[in-house]
C-alpha cells in the first residue's frame, strides 16, 4: 500500500486547544459541542411527500449516517431535533407542540419543506401555515418536496449550530422569553 490511500481520509478538525506531546486540552464547551453535534437523533414527524424525500436520506446513497444521525428516534424522550415534514393541518398542532415538549433539552426544530415552513400551497383554513406558530424553529429546509441533499444541509446547519451553542443558552432569560413566547413551560 502505497502513502496515496492515507491521504483520501478526511479527518473531523480537533477543536481550538493547546497540544503538546501526548496531550491535548481545550475547553469542556467545545468538548460537549463536538459530540452533540456528531451524535444528533433525529425524530422523524413526516405526514407527506417530505417525509419520502427524508426516508432517502436513510438510505445508502444519501447516508445520513455520515453525520452521526443514522439512529431515527421515534420516542421524543431520545430525540435531539424534530424534523417536521410535510403538511400540518391545525388539529395536528397540538401534537407537534405536545412532541416538542416532550423532547429534553438540548433540542432543535427542523422544517422541512414549504408546507412546514410555510404552508406551501394550501393557503386553506385547515392547514397551519408554518410550524414556527406553534413551535420554535431552527432551520428552514426550503423546497417542494426538498431533495435529499437539502435535508442534509439542513442538518448539516443543526450541526453548526450544536457545535457553537454556549452550554448556558439554554438557560438564559432570551430563551426562557422565546419558549413563554410559544406558551411552552
């Protein structure tokens, strides 16, 4: 084997730290930061077309596995980001907002495609337009029905977004107002 194969491996970057011979530190925040993003579980909520794009993501040629989201959790008790997609009609945000509250902290929002995000084309009276009515959301995934590559761009944002939260902001007085806002405890 030649030193060629070896170079095809991209590695995750080490987090900022200092390094010195056979030992490495940095600060526990960027620690927990770099696992959380790296071992998120998604909670599938799909009601239509979205979640048939979202079920590719699984599979081989997508590989949502790749970014440490391949265990799809379906007890919100075990799940890091909700991943609403498709159509939710009014009755049916209750229960979103129900399965958002059940999740435990951290915990991140995705939705997923124009009808999560906004509706889509049912401006109708029965249809919720957006999830960001009843629930907080983080990431927007554009489309109709979006591809598999946007649903891990989306996720790839969560991971950002994991990776950087300060350990605190969940406890700070701008996100206490923000869930009180959704009438969320």
């Amino acid at each position: 084997m030649s030193d060629s194969n070896n170079t095809d491996i991209k590695m995750a970057d080490a987090p900022e730290g200092y390094t010195g011979a056979g030992f490495f530190a940095t600060s526990f925040e960027k620690v927990i930061g770099l696992a959380r993003a790296n071992s998120l579980w998604p909670l599938p909520f799909a009601t239509s077309c979205c979640g048939i794009e979202f079920m590719a993501t699984m599979g081989s040629h997508y590989d949502i596995s790749r970014f440490g989201s391949e265990r799809p959790s379906f007890s919100p008790r075990q799940a890091d980001i909700l991943l609403v997609m498709g159509t939710i009609a009014k009755k049916m945000g209750p229960v979103v907002k129900q399965v958002y509250e059940q999740m435990s902290e951290p915990r991140w929002v995705v939705a997923v495609g124009a009808c999560a995000s906004s509706g889509g084309i049912f401006d109708t009276y029965s249809v919720l337009q957006g999830i960001d009515r009843v629930v907080p959301v983080d990431v927007y995934v554009p489309g109709c029905p979006p591809r598999p590559e946007q649903i891990l761009d989306g996720l790839m944002r969560v991971q950002d977004l994991a990776k950087n939260e300060s350990l605190r902001r969940r406890n700070s007085p701008e996100y206490q107002a923000l869930l009180e806002s959704y009438n969320i405890k």
